[in-house]
C-alpha cells in the first residue's frame, strides 16, 4: 500500500500544522481548565475548510479525501483534542451522514451552512441505557402521518449545547427492532428540544457535552433521513467513517505527547547528562515511536480503504482499536518522561494523558471494535 502523501496532500498537512500552533496552542491549557469551547478556532477552521473536509464543492465542501482529512485530525489532536472532535463529528458523522443519505433538499438546507462552519452538527445516538447497545433505543419517533413526534433523552452528546442541527437516531416501530429505527434532523430551538446541563469531563474538556430532552418535538417527515426504518443503518455506516476519524485523533494524542517526550529529554538533564542519553528513557521513546508508525499505518490504510470505495468497517475498527490503546500508553510513557514536571499543566502531556482515555469509549468502545473486528474474521 502507496502512503506517499501527493503535494496538496502536504499542503493540507502543513496548513492543519501551523493553524495548530499559532491559533490552537496558545489558550488550549485555560479552555480546558475553564472547559471553554473553542468557538473562535471552530470559526477559523470554517473558513480554511476543515469542516466539510470530504463535502462537495457544490455543497461548500473542501472535495478532499479521507486522508487528508486524516492528516489534518492528526495535527489538530497533537495540539487540542477538544476542537478536533468538534472536527471530527461534524465531518464524519454529521456532513458525510447527510451528503450520503440525505435528500437534495436537505444538502441544501443544512449541508451547504455545515459543511461551511457557519453552523455545526451533533450526532445523537447514545442514550442512559443504550449506549453500546445501539439497538436498545427507548427515544421515540411516532409517525404520525406528516410529522413524528419525538419523545426520550439522549446522553453523552458532542456539540451537545453549541450544536444547531442535531441527527437523533429514534424507534418508530419498536416490534421491528433496529429495523424500526429512524434518523431524524431536528433543529435547535423546536418546541420540546431542551438541552441539559454540560457534563464535567475528565478529558477533552473544551468540548461540549451534554444530555439532551425531546418532550413531544414535532419533526416533520421532510426531516427523516432515508427511507424510513433506515435509521440503526444510517448509524451504523456512518460511525463506521467516524470511527475513522476518531483514530486519527487517537493518532494525533499520541504523536503529539512523543514529540514532547523527546524533545524534553533531550533537554532535561540528570545524572550528568540529558536523559535521552539514558537506556531507560531512550527505550521508552523507542517503544513509542514503533507503536506510533504502526498505529499511523493502520489509519492511513483505513482511509485508503475508504477512499477507494472499499469496505472500511474492518480496517477502521482495527485502526481506532489499536491507535487509542497507543495514544492511552503513550501519554502514560510521556508523563513519566517528564517526571514531576508531567504532573503539572504547564507541561502538557497531563491534558494529553486525559484526553487520550475518551478515545478508548467513544464512537464505540474498545470492546465494540473487538466485536466489529471478530465478527468480520469470522464470517467466513
Ligand atoms: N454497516 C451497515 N450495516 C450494519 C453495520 C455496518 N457497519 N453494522 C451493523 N449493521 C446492520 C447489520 O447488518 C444488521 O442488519 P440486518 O439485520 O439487516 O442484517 C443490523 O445493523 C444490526 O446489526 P447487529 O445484529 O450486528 O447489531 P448488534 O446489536 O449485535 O450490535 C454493534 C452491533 C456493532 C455492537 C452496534 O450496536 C454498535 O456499533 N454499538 C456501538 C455504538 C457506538 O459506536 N456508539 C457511539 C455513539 S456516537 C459517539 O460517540 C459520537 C460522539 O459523540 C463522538
């Protein structure tokens, strides 16, 4: 498999790179000690077109590839998790959803202000008891011949409260199972939509999360994605691509807390010399970087996979599986790098250590993408 970046590629590497530095860097330690959204960063990167990254031109995208929207998570997530995961659902989740399922007036409606960063998407799946269990939805949907009626709570949402367009996955016909579900586009500000109090994270903390309330919203049909029953589908496809993107997050964490364990240890001093220069600290770099190298050439090759209208299911979960086990030993190994100072905030590796643990749970656990990868060796 080629993994020779072409020259835009490059580009859009380097232009993810600096915006990471100059616009990110500064403030990323008081948004996560205040968990302040990046608002004016999600603005910017609006306008460089890193929110529609795969959408159309003719929907206001950027018509790039996966991996170069790969390449841009990665560098946002060496820098600031909390604003490549607004990134990464409004893409994944929200942009691809729509362009790939949505109907024409939908792309026109929503498609074109998301992909733009003039508005931003949520993706509404997760729910007090269905959270791995993605079949088990109680939120409702009930026809009612122009409109559904939506009734339930959703948890645990990204963009939760900053959000304007919200995809909730609800049951329409509970008989039929996940056959029954529908993926509806509900908007900020229906009658009945309320949004709960932002949840006090561990990690990523600049992002925004929250439970969500639907009491009696009245969606019209126009606002169902897919035929109808199609929605558990339309989850299922669309978090096979976010799985994508949340690996190269992973990636991103991972590569980010290396590159300061390295370049600290060629700083600090002890025992007469700089701790590089020391077996034990080496190694651990050592051990990093191959673990690193590996994880990259799994997301990349996931998003070749998809690029090529192959199936990405298999390669994504094995991607995000393996790059958010390195970016947890990583942040880990580069914490103890750094000693004393990989306590404290000033350093870093602390904030990266934490925001590498979400990439262990969401868009499917560690132990869903077992199951997603066992179960796709053993078919046949
Ligand atoms: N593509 C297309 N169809 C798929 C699919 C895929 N990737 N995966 C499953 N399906 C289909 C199956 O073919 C099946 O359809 P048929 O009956 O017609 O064959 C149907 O969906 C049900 O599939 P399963 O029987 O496999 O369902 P299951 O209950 O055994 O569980 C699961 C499947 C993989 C465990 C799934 O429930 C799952 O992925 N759970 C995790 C959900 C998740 O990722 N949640 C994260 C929330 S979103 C988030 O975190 C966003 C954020 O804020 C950052």
């Amino acid at each position: 498999m080629d993994f020779t970046l072409t020259e835009e590629q490059e580009m859009v590497r380097q232009a993810a790179r600096d915006f990471a530095q100059t616009e990110l860097l500064p403030g990323v330690i008081e948004r996560d000690e205040k968990q302040e959204f990046p608002a004016d960063a999600i603005r910017k990167m609006g306008e460089l077109g890193f929110m529609g990254m795969m959408v159309d031109p003719k929907y206001g995208g950027s018509g790039l590839d996966t991996l170069s929207y790969v390449l841009v998570m990665e560098e946002l997530s060496k820098v600031d998790a909390s604003a490549s995961v607004v990134v990464s659902v409004n893409n994944s989740l929200v942009c691809w959803g729509l362009e790939t399922y949505g109907t024409e007036a939908q792309k026109e409606k929503y498609l074109t202000r998301l992909a733009t960063g003039e508005i931003i998407g949520a993706f509404c799946l997760s729910e007090p008891e269905a959270g791995s269990d993605a079949t088990s939805q109680k939120t409702t949907a009930l026809d009612k011949g122009d409109h559904y009626v939506l009734n339930g709570t959703k948890n645990w949402i990204t963009n939760g409260g900053s959000a304007d367009v919200y995809l909730v996955i609800a049951q329409t016909y509970p008989e039929k199972g996940h056959k029954g579900i529908n993926a509806l586009i509900v908007e900020k500000g229906m009658k009945g939509f309320e949004i709960g109090p932002k949840e006090q994270k561990m990690g990523i903390r600049g992002s925004d999360t929250h439970s969500l309330n639907f009491n009696d919203v009245i969606v019209p049909k126009e606002n169902r994605i897919g035929e109808d029953g199609f929605g558990f589908k339309f989850a299922m496809k669309t978090l096979a691509g976010g799985r994508i993107g949340i690996a190269a997050q992973a990636l991103g964490i991972a590569a980010g807390a290396y590159e300061l364990a390295k370049s600290y240890s060629r700083q600090r001093k002890a025992f007469g010399t700089e701790i590089a220069n020391h077996q034990a600290i080496a190694f651990k770099l050592a051990d990093m970087h191959t673990q690193i190298e590996a994880a990259r050439m799994l997301v990349y090759k996931s998003a070749l996979d998809k690029d090529s209208g192959g199936d990405y299911d298999l390669s994504g979960a094995m991607a995000k599986l393996y790059a958010s086990e390195v970016a947890m030993n990583t942040t880990v190994e580069a914490v103890q790098v750094h000693g004393g100072n990989g306590y404290v905030k000033e350093y870093h590796v602390e904030r990266l250590m934490r925001d590498a643990k979400i990439t262990q749970i969401y868009e499917g656990t560690s132990e869903i993408q077992r199951i997603v990868i066992s179960r796709s060796i053993l078919k046949d």
